[in-house]
C-alpha cells in the first residue's frame, strides 16, 4: 500500500519534471523566435551598391542608333553596318555634334520612316 506522504511526494515531484520540461521548451522556442528575427533582419539588411565609370563621356550616337535600328528589325542594322563599313573614317569625326548628329541621321534615313528619324 502506499502512503498519502508518498504518493504527495510523488506528485510534487512529477509536477517539478514537467514544470522544467515546460521551461526548457520555452526557452528553446524563445532561442528559435530570436533566430529567425536575427536571419530575417539580416537578410533585409543586405544590399548591392554598384557604380560604373566609364571612360567615356557618353554613348556614342552611331552605337545608340544602330541599337535602335537593332530593336526594329535586323536587316534595318545590318544595312546601317554595311554603309558604315563602307563610309570613310574621317567623315565620321565630324566639326560638332550637331554635324555628327545630321550624319547619322543621313545614314540611317534608308531604314527608318521620317516620324523614326
């Protein structure tokens, strides 16, 4: 037979074993809630800073042209690279930008309509 004192005993003490087992789960789950906080925020925190200095001041404008030229069709750039293949270099340096700009303008006017140019 057991005794009130023993089984009291014995209460007390499953009583402490699952009160530790419930702390020890607390405790491992507050230790998992600030981890995923930490990788979370971390993760967030991350970012790409490019810069890109080009030696260049600018893009040339035979290269923007012939990429438009490119986005309408492909004949359209091929033609535009087999005039400039033909075309004198010394004629492409021209005294100003405006002049340059009213060159590429004639070497593309072939392909493009006269609202395009």
């Amino acid at each position: 037979e057991i005794s009130a004192s023993k089984m009291a005993a014995s209460c007390v003490r499953y009583r402490r074993s699952v009160t530790r087992l419930g702390y020890h789960n607390m405790l491992f789950l507050l230790l998992l809630v600030l981890l995923e906080v930490i990788v979370v925020t971390e993760a967030k925190s991350k970012s790409v800073v490019a810069t890109l200095d080009a030696k260049w001041r600018d893009t040339p404008l035979l290269l923007e042209a012939s990429e438009f030229l490119a986005q309408e069709s492909n004949d359209a750039f091929w033609g535009l690279a087999n005039k400039v293949a033909d075309v004198d270099p010394v004629k492409m340096t021209a005294e100003s930008d405006h002049s340059y700009h009213h060159y590429i303008q004639k070497l593309t006017r072939d392909f493009l309509s006269e609202a395009q140019i």
